[in-house]
C-alpha cells in the first residue's frame, strides 16, 4: 500500500485501488482534487501538470505503482509557494485564460519554470511550456505572463522578501485512506 | 457596505435633522448608501430567474431577468451566454454595470437557466444559444437597459423615499448619493429607458478584469468534468468504428466482476460502460467485447472523397450569385488565372473532451454542462427521457473550449448522458447521477468536423490589369442541411453557411458569380470557429493577392482600390497596414533564410479583420510565422482587452489549422486519435501579436470567429511572397 502525499496531506492508498490507476484519477476521483484536468491521458497536452517532488510531471501518465513511498505531489490546489503565486497573480493581471480549461496545468508548468530559472529566456519558455497545449492560444500571454511574474519575483527578493516555502503553508493534514470506490472514499 | 450597519444608520438618523440634510452631509463625507439598501424586504416581489449556481445571498432585489441586486450588496448578472472563452461573462456584465453605475468589484456572474422565452438569442428567435460571434451584439441594448431599467427603479425609490426630485439622485460606482427607502422592488418596471451617451460610458471601452481569471488561475472554476454529485457514475462508451455502425452484439460479461464496473448498457450510438469512477469505466469499455455489424457505417476515405469533388467540380452547380456574365468576361480577358484548393475535414478538438452530467429523476431531469444550444438541447435531453422540456433543467457551466462542437443541432453526446441515465432509470437507478466522459480519441473520432472542401476559382485581368470577372465555385457537404435550422439557412438549395465569404466578397468586380455543390458524404460535420469563412477567406485572399502580384500591383494597395464601397473593411486593412510598417521593407533574414510578408481582409459575422504576416523561411522549405499584425473592425470594442485575446486567440486557432491539422477517413476510419497524430499550435510556434482597434461608434459585432479566417491567407501570402509559390492544399505544410 503505497503511502505519499498530496499538497503536504499524507494518503494511503488501499490495497483494492488498480495498481494501474493513473495519478490523475487518484486526485480528480478519490482525492476530489479536480483542478488538475484530464486533457489527452497520453502526456500530449499538459493539462494535467502536477509538481512531484517539485518537479513537473503529467499525472495522466503516472500510475499508481510508479509513485514512491514518501514522494510529494503538489497540484494547483496546493500551489502556496512565492513562485506559484506570483504566477497566479500575474495571470490573473494579464487576463491569461479563456476558456481556462488548461490553465492549471499552464501554472502549474511556469510555476516549475520559475523555480528552476528567476529570469528565464524566450527559448526557456518554449522548452518548459511547449508540453502545454492550449486551443484558446492564449500563449502570448502565458509568455508575458511568465516575464511578468519573473520580474515581480526579482523585485520582491530586491526588497528582501522572503522566498515562501511549502513548509511555511498549511499545517500537515492527517493522512485520507483512498478505496477503490470513490463513492466510499474515506477520510481517515 | 454592510446592510446590517446601514440599517441602524437609517433608523438613528437624528429627527430634528432633516433626513436629506443627512443624507447630503454622508454624500459629502464621500459615504452615500449602497444599492441593497433600496429593496430591503421586499422581496417577494423578485422575478426570481430561477435555479442557478452560486446564487446569491437570500433576500435582494430582482428587477428584471438579467440582474440581482443581493443583500450584501453584490449585483450578479445573469448571463444567458455560455462562457467558452470568449469573454461573455466579462462582457455582458459590463453592460449591466456600466448603465447601473455598479462598482466593478460588486459584479458577480451567474449562468442563465435554460429559457426560450428570457434567455433566448434575440437574434435567433425563440431559441437559447450562443454561436455565430452573437452574443455581444444581440445582448448589447438588452443588457444595457437592464441596468439602465434597474438604475431607474432604484432611482425612484430613493426618490420617493426622501421625497427629493428624482433628478437629484445620483448613482455612481455602486453607491447611492441621497436619499433611502426600502421599495424599490414596488417600483414599477420601467419600460423603454434611455441608456447612457457613449460619452459617459465608465466600463464600455475601458479596461474591466474578467470576472474568470481568478477561478481559471487557481483550479476552482467548475467545468463539467469536475461535477461531483452524491452518487456519481461515471459512463465511457464504445462508439462504432465506423459513422452510422449499428452494435451487432456485445458481450456484458466481459467485464463483469471488473472493479468499479455498475453496468453495461446499449444506448443509440454504442455500448456504455457505468462505473464508480473514470479509470474503471475506460478500462472496462476497453475491454468489452462489441461485435459491430459490418453491413452498417459509412466506408468511404478523405482520397475518394476528393475526388469525387474534384469530379463535381468540373460542373456548374446551383448558383449562390450571379452579377453581370463571369464567364464572358473573363473569356474575353487579356489574361485569365485560375487555382483550385483543397480543405480537409477539421476536429474543434477542444481541451475538454466532450461531457455530460444528467441526474434523471421521476418528473425532473437535471444536466450539467457547458453547451452552446441550451433550449435545443433541454428539447433534446425531455425527448430521451420521456419528460417536456420545462421539467428539464440545465446547469450552465463554463466549457473548456467548445469552438461550434458544442453546439451541434443533433446534441450528439448530450442525448447520449441523457439515453445513459434513461438505461439506469430502467434497471432501478433512477435518480442516479451519471457523468458521460469522451477520452480524447472518443472526442476527435466522434465527428461533427468542419467539412472538406474543394474549391475552384477563375479570374480575368483586362489589359490595365482590372479584375474583369471572378467565377468562384465551391463542393463540400452542407452543415445545416438535415437540421433545424435548414429552413432558416437553406435558401434556394444554397446553405449560407457553405458559401460565407465567398458571395459577399466586397472587392468591386463587374462580374462575379459563386455557384456551390453540396454532396452528401455521410460523415458527421458541423460549423467550426468561423464555419464558412475557414476556407473561403483563404480561397479567395490568397487568390486576389495572386491576381495583384500578376496586375504588378502592391497587394495592399491592389485591394485598396477594389474596396471604396467598404469602409470598414478599408479601415481595417490600412490601420493593419499602417501598425505593421507595410510601406517599409522587411527586415532581411539569416543568408540562408527567405523572408516574406502577406496581407488578408476579410469580414465575418459582420466584423472586419485585416491581418499582416511575417514569415521566415529555411533552406528545407520549413518555415515560421514571426509576427502578426492584426486590426479589427468591430465597431464599439466594449472590453477592448477581449477583444484583443479574442484576436490573439484566433490567430493561434487559426494557425493550428493552417500549419497542421487534418482529419482523414480510410475506409471510413478516422486515421487521427489524439494530439499526437492531429497536432495543434503549441507556444514555441506562436509569432508575436499585435491587435490594433479601429475606433468606433458603431454597435458592437462579435470578435470570437473573425480572427480565426485571415490568418492562413495572411500566412500564404506571406510565403507566396517570400518563395514565389503558392500553396492551394491545407494544411500548408513545407513551402
């Protein structure tokens, strides 16, 4: 019975779970979480971006027995970093979404962008989001969105803000006991 | 403002000074009274606009169909449009709120039941829809003089209510400066009521948020797929592999004992498969046993289908217009041109695969979705079901992209949640949610697509180079024929959806005639962002930039002088040339490397759209698109920010299409599954974008469809420009 978290919640999964079962369905069905959106379930669209241990990562392709004991997975439910939210807000700013539908994922995407990189290039901006389809093509925005959050980040480091850690958020939740049946899904 | 302060406020309001004096002295401390305060109680008298999401506190004032004014002070705009995108929650609101005076931060939106008669499109009749790019334009007076109307009503109560002249009452940024009372709601409801000069507009115009942004940064916005009922079943169905296949038989115990698995049931179009969650249900429908009947479907390839066109192409079909004698005119012209083009079939491909929730109890049918078409649909849905209509009721939620595919006359997997509940019903669940889910291959094999197309066109140039005659002639099969709306749209055998953009070409030739042919195929097909105008925009813009270069004319200026009659399209085009430095050369690329650059015009749904196109091309013919300059004509730009996305947005729609998509039948299979095989605009391949506005005073026309056409003749232009050749098959591919 694999055991990692989710948005610093501890879930045990039961036995009776599809050792198959995609992430992505773990956190839309049992967890509830649906922020995170199934797109494609073949790692060609992106709208199911998750963070595991920091790192971006198709959910729709990771199944359950891929998932290490003691991993953790962040969606934009549970996006509290300084990074993450100065994307948000510089969504929200530069009105990015239109029918919003990939847009988690697009955070989710820039978010692990800007963590890695402070000032990323246009070039670094195609590598990171180019997994990341969106039909409205809302792209022009993503990039300035990115550039805006970037240059937002660097201001607020320049006047001595503290970068904010997944650590500092949220107190840890007690662990959920995820069953096979979503109807019975129980909080443990 | 708290309500629970005012009152007090109201009530202790010292007797010996006169209330207005009061009143004035809180208006000059910059205090004032909010809206609520105006309908206290009163609220037996809303015309509540029935069930809808996140409504708002209990209590409020209700003075028309399209507006609530809550307790705590919020104006929630009951928006009848759907929200795919497109900005109708941001736009319609504005509308409200600029003739009510509302603070913007007051503003909350709401999705409208479904309602023929108080939420039908004006434009459309007794029918609820969003398509055509309508929903700004036939909204636009009605929205206003709701807010306008509920302005006047609150009004008169103040001014009944401290006895002042209305004239005295002042509204401004969701704050009422004199005077009090709790009777609004008694007010009568005024009728026609003069909305306000352009000139004190506070949000048209301007730059107003979208209301969604934050809910579509942060996860929260709810579309269908996130629907979470007690109960909830989740269905995948097996479609037939072939359009029209009937199941021969299927085998249930397949999957019987599979985890999660409810039920497996027959519905009109395929085997669904009921599960407790997604991944039981997609597994077992991929291992359920379906026998199909081989006798059944359509079996015809993209190959065979063109050539049939191309056959039907080599005689006249039904005429859509004639002026003058085309044919003569350019049998007697100095030099005469000719070109045929070749459009595949197009999947909308939206990024969330089609869906519906449907909850089928004993006289009520509930549904979640986002669609296009509400009251079609709830017609639909009661048919299934075996209820009427008004005991149907619709959830509007947003979509996650539509693009015309949720907005299909036939409700194809609406009636198919719709058949599932129904199945449940019969085996004891009734009153069971269930949520229909496509995979994205059930999505891009399911049909519904724009249609191929097969075009031919001739021109001729007299000996100064004018355009003496233009003969157009269009093959594909019809959208609306077959549908409801093929007695509205079907005039004389040519459906206008076919021929958009092609019978009002607005260059001034003498002799023009469009004639149409409109084969069946069999394979599903319906309207796609900006339906006709995807091919005929490219046919005709890159054919009439194919006749300036022949003419030794500027391309821009070529067009300039066919277009007197049209000015808008005039201003549209020179403002787009103007921003993108047309009279200036471009900037030469790597020595390797051809640049070019290429201009189109062209007006759907009654705004005008001119676009400019910088491309690179490489040694290999493979190239890119660095930069467009786009101007819109749509007259009053009521969230110019909007319309710029929509611009943007329609450029990377339109690029998709133009650079690679294609939906082709083998054997009346559809070849492509998902957007590894049907690839679509990615970041790394969209060009800089300018939008530039030509200012108006003219009613708004919609800005969600006309960026989408003038991209790829723009682009073709460009490469014509850049290579000397001239591509006439999409998508373009290499150069």
């Amino acid at each position: 019975m694999p055991t990692f978290f989710v948005n610093q919640a501890r879930v045990d999964i039961a036995a009776s779970v599809p050792s198959d079962t995609p992430l992505l369905w773990i956190l839309r069905d049992n967890l509830n979480l649906t922020g995170t959106k199934y797109g494609c379930g073949i790692a060609q669209c992106g709208a199911c971006t998750v963070h595991i241990d920091g790192k971006p990562a198709r959910s729709c392709v990771v199944p359950l027995s891929a998932i290490k004991t003691g991993v953790e997975v962040t969606t934009i439910e549970g996006l509290r970093t300084g990074v993450g939210k100065a994307v948000q807000t510089a969504w929200e700013k530069l009105d990015v979404p239109q029918c919003g539908y990939c847009q988690s994922g697009q955070v989710m995407s820039a978010t692990a962008l800007l963590a890695q990189k402070k000032n990323p290039t246009d070039a670094d901006i195609d590598a990171a989001m180019a997994g990341n389809v969106c039909r409205c093509a809302t792209y022009v925005r993503i990039r300035a969105a990115i550039k805006e959050a970037a240059g937002a980040l660097v201001k607020a480091e320049g006047g001595g803000a503290r970068e904010l850690h997944q650590a500092d958020c949220d107190a840890v939740a007690p662990g959920r006991l995820v069953s096979g049946d979503n109807s019975r899904a129980v909080l443990a | 403002m708290n309500p629970m302060r005012m009152r007090p406020l109201n009530d202790v309001a010292p007797s010996a000074v006169s209330r207005r004096v009061f009143l004035q002295s809180a208006a000059a401390a910059g205090a004032g009274f909010s809206l609520a305060i105006f309908f206290g109680d009163a609220v037996a008298q809303m015309s509540a606009p029935g069930r809808t999401q996140g409504a708002a506190a209990p209590g409020g004032f209700a003075p028309n169909a399209f507006l609530k004014i809550g307790v705590d002070s919020s104006v929630t705009v009951v928006v009848k449009h759907l929200e795919m995108g497109q900005g109708t929650y941001t736009g319609l609101p504005t509308l409200v709120a600029d003739e009510l005076d509302a603070a913007w931060s007051q503003v909350r939106v709401e999705g409208a039941p479904a309602d023929n008669q108080r939420y039908n499109n004006l434009f459309w009749g007794p029918a609820q829809g969003t398509g055509g790019s309508t929903a700004m334009a036939n909204s636009f007076d009605q929205y206003r003089q709701a807010g306008a109307a509920a302005r006047a009503m609150l009004m008169g109560a103040a001014a009944q209510a401290w006895s002042v002249p209305a004239a005295s009452i002042q509204i401004k940024n969701g704050v009422v400066f004199h005077g009090s009372g709790r009777n609004a709601a008694k007010q009568p409801v005024p009728g026609n009521v003069k909305v306000k000069d352009a000139a004190d507009f506070v949000y048209i115009g301007k730059h107003v948020p979208r209301t969604d942004s934050k809910a579509k940064a942060n996860g929260t916005a709810t579309f269908t797929q996130d629907v979470k009922l007690p109960g909830l079943l989740t269905a995948v169905v097996a479609h037939p592999p072939r359009f029209g296949q009937k199941v021969k038989r299927f085998d249930s115990a397949s999957v019987q004992g599979l985890p999660g698995v409810r039920y497996v049931v027959e519905v009109p179009n395929g085997v669904a498969v009921v599960a407790t969650n997604f991944w039981s249900a997609k597994k077992a429908r991929d291992a359920l046993k379906v026998e199909w009947d081989e006798t059944t479907g359509v079996k015809v390839s993209s190959a065979e289908i063109m050539t049939e066109f191309k056959r039907l192409a080599t005689t006249p079909g039904t005429s859509a217009k004639n002026e003058g004698d085309a044919g003569r005119a350019i049998e007697g012209a100095a030099r005469k041109f000719e070109a045929a083009f070749e459009f595949p079939f197009l999947a909308h491909a939206a990024m969330e695969p089609m869906n519906c929730v449907v909850r089928l109890d004993a006289e009520r049918c509930e549904v979640w979705n986002g669609q296009q078409f509400q009251t079609a649909d709830q017609a639909a849905v009661a048919k299934v079901v075996g209820l009427k209509p008004e005991q149907v009721t619709i959830n509007m939620l947003f979509a996650g992209g539509s693009f015309g595919r949720r907005a299909n006359p036939a409700s194809d997997f609406v009636i198919e949640a719709a058949a599932i509940a129904h199945a449940l019903a019969t085996v004891g669940q009734r009153g069971v949610p269930v949520k229909l889910v496509w995979t994205r291959e059930d999505d891009m094999k399911a049909g519904y697509y724009r249609p191929a197309y097969y075009h031919t066109l001739k021109a001729g140039l007299d000996a100064d180079s004018n355009v003496v005659g233009w003969q157009h002639r269009i093959v594909g099969q019809s959208i609306v024929s077959g549908t409801p709306f093929e007695a509205m749209m079907v005039k004389d055998g040519i459906d206008a959806t076919s021929v958009e953009g092609a019978v009002n070409l607005p260059y001034a030739i003498p002799n023009l005639s469009v004639d149409l042919h409109s084969p069946k195929v069999g394979v599903p097909v319906l309207w796609w962002r900006s339906v006709g105008s995807t091919h005929t925009a490219y046919s005709t813009e890159t054919f009439v930039d194919e006749l300036a270069v022949a003419a030794g004319k500027d391309p821009v200026a070529f067009r300039k002088a066919l277009l007197a009659k049209h000015p808008r399209h005039l201003a549209a085009l020179e403002l787009a040339a103007d921003k993108a430095g047309w009279d200036k050369p471009l900037a030469a690329g790597k020595p390797d490397e051809k640049r070019g650059r290429g201009v189109a015009v062209h007006e759907s749904f009654n705004t005008m759209v001119a676009q400019v196109a910088e491309v690179t091309v490489d040694r290999n013919g493979k190239f890119k698109v660095d930069r467009v300059v786009c101007a819109v004509h749509c007259g009053i730009a009521v969230n110019p920010d909007v319309v710029r996305a929509q611009m943007e947005g329609g450029i990377g729609f339109g690029l998709s299409a133009a650079l690679y998509s294609a939906i082709t039948l083998s054997d009346g299979r559809i070849e492509q599954s998902n957007f590894h095989d049907y690839p679509v605009l990615r970041i790394n391949e969209m060009p800089a974008i300018e939008v530039h506005i030509v200012p108006s005073t003219d009613k708004p026309s919609g800005v969600g469809e006309p960026g989408v056409p003038v991209i790829a003749p723009a682009v073709a232009n460009a490469l014509a420009a850049a290579t000397g050749k001239r591509i006439r098959t999409l998508p373009l591919g290499t150069v």
